[in-house]
C-alpha cells in the first residue's frame, strides 16, 4: 500500500469517528465529549478538562462572539446547516473552543481530523478545502498583536544578537544560552509558504543545549492561516503532522495565527527550554503546510 493510499485509509477512520460524536452531539451530550484521536498504535490524544481559565479569557470572548456573528445566536441552530459536529452549541461551548484552537489542549482538533463539512467550502469562508485557507478567514480579526508589513520584512531579514549566520551552509548557529529571534511565515516578497529567518529559507537553526529559546513568529500569508511546532517527529512529509508531530518541548508550539488585515499582521511568541540535546524539526503544524516546505532543522547541542 502506498502513502497516498495509507492517508486515505487513515482519513476515512477518522471521519468515521467523527461521525460517531456527532450522534453523541445531536443527543444533546456534545459539549462533554471532547475529540481524541490517535494514529495506529498510538493511545488516544487525552481529553482536555474543562477549563475556567479558557472560559475567562478575552479569546473565549472574542470567539463566542465571532461565531455568533457568523452563524446566529441559537444554541439549537445547526451549524452552517449541518455538520459533522450537529450543532451550532457544541462549537460555541469551552469544548467547541479547545478544539478550534488548542487552548487548554494538546493540540487543534481539526489538526489531527478534519473541519466540519459545513465550514467546507462555502462562499463565506472562501476557503475550497483548505483547512488553512478556512481558519486564516475565520480567525483574521482575533485579538493580538500585530505588526506592520514593513516591520514582517524587517524581522525576516533581521539577524539574531549572538549567533552566527552562515548564507551558504543555510545555518543560524547560537552560542549563547539566551536564544531570540523572528520567525516571518511567507514572508512580503519571499517565497510562498516558506519560512524566512534573518534572511534565509527555512534555514537549520542550532542552539546550545539548556538555552532558553524565545521565538516571534509573524503571519504574512495574505490568506491562509500559519503557525510553528518545534517536534522530535521528522512528519514533514505528512498531511496532518499534528498525527505525530507533537511538541518536543513545553511551549513550543504556537498553533496558528489568522490572516493578516488592514489592522497588521498577527504576530505570537512561543519561549521554551531546549533542555535534551538532538535534532528537532520546526515546522507549519497546519495539515498539508509542513509538505508544501514549510520546515527546517532545529538542532540541540
């Protein structure tokens, strides 16, 4: 069997438990079943607990109120007339949420399945069938910082204070133990769906061991959603590296970032401890980015 033929099989699995919460959702028990999925010989992702703090947050609120705007205020109303998620309430509760957006959760949800069918293709969202193209529109307006497209160009170009950058071995070196710099993903002028680091393409990027790693990742794409994993998981060549590519330090991960507007460029930072030496990968955990080349090495040493 061929990896093309693997991913089918493997999405068809999925859709079919997804199908199964579904029932679950329409029987009125949707907003305490939480999505766990797992590749084979993997246990199930643990479900998220429900969360005050996400209930809360100035996020939650923004959300609920985007998706009211979107789709109305009825928690009874199906969504967008009918999804494999059955109701309009289950994605407005702190389950519905989590799975949009990895608060409080491992990952996204619709990272390692699938967006509801509803969300699929409408004029709406212009998003075809790209779960990128779906969540960059949906989430384009979300609370956050912004820069400016002339700061995005200056942060791709900008090299980091302590390390050493080397254009023709495409490598970033630091020497200190405090790491900071500027990821820009398909950056102004630059290569679509790539990432840019003081100047290069998706460069490798080696750090010392114990270093404490703080990252500003910036979405230039004008209309698909971006973000950044650092994983022990070579999943770049997979759909969904979110399947196996979990993150390989406490913090590493900003999941994805909406498209920019008239308002800036949304910009997120993620800070870690590269604690255990070897080679890591950094990589766009939105299904079919990793795979288009948005990845490079993340070497610990």
């Amino acid at each position: 069997m061929n990896t093309e033929e693997t991913e089918i099989m493997m999405t068809r699995k999925r859709n079919t438990i997804l199908a199964g919460v579904a029932v679950l959702a329409a029987a009125g028990l949707g907003a305490g079943v939480a999505v766990a999925i797992s590749s084979p010989g993997q246990p199930p992702a643990p479900a998220p607990a429900a969360s005050s703090a996400a209930s809360a947050s100035p996020g939650y609120s923004w959300y609920q109120s985007m998706m009211s705007g979107r789709y109305g205020s009825g928690a009874g109303t199906p969504m967008m007339g009918g999804s494999s998620f059955g109701s309009y309430g289950w994605m407005m509760s702190q389950a519905g949420y989590r799975w949009m957006t990895g608060a409080g959760a491992p990952w996204p949800g619709w990272m390692t399945s699938s967006l509801p069918a509803g969300m699929m293709g409408t004029a709406m969202m212009g998003g075809g069938t790209d779960p990128g193209k779906v969540m960059g529109t949906l989430f384009a307006n979300a609370p956050g910082p912004r820069v400016t497209a002339a700061q995005a160009t200056a942060l791709a170009s900008q090299a980091p204070a302590g390390a050493q950058v080397a254009v023709a071995a495409n490598t970033i070196t630091f020497t200190t133990t405090t790491v900071r710099l500027a990821i820009v993903a398909s950056p102004p002028g630059g290569h679509d769906e790539t990432f840019r680091v003081a100047g290069l393409v998706n460069p490798d990027i080696i750090v010392p061991a114990g270093a404490r790693v703080t990252i500003q990742i910036v979405n230039a794409d004008p209309d698909t959603a971006h973000g950044l994993v650092v994983t022990a998981s070579g999943a770049t060549a997979s759909w969904m590296p979110m399947m196996t590519a979990r993150p390989a330090f406490t913090g590493s991960a900003l999941w994805f970032l909406g498209n920019p507007t008239a308002a800036g460029m949304h910009a997120g930072t993620i800070a870690f401890t590269a604690a255990t030496p070897g080679t890591y990968h950094y990589l766009c955990a939105v299904p079919g980015h990793a795979q288009k080349g948005m990845a490079g090495t993340f070497t610990v040493r």
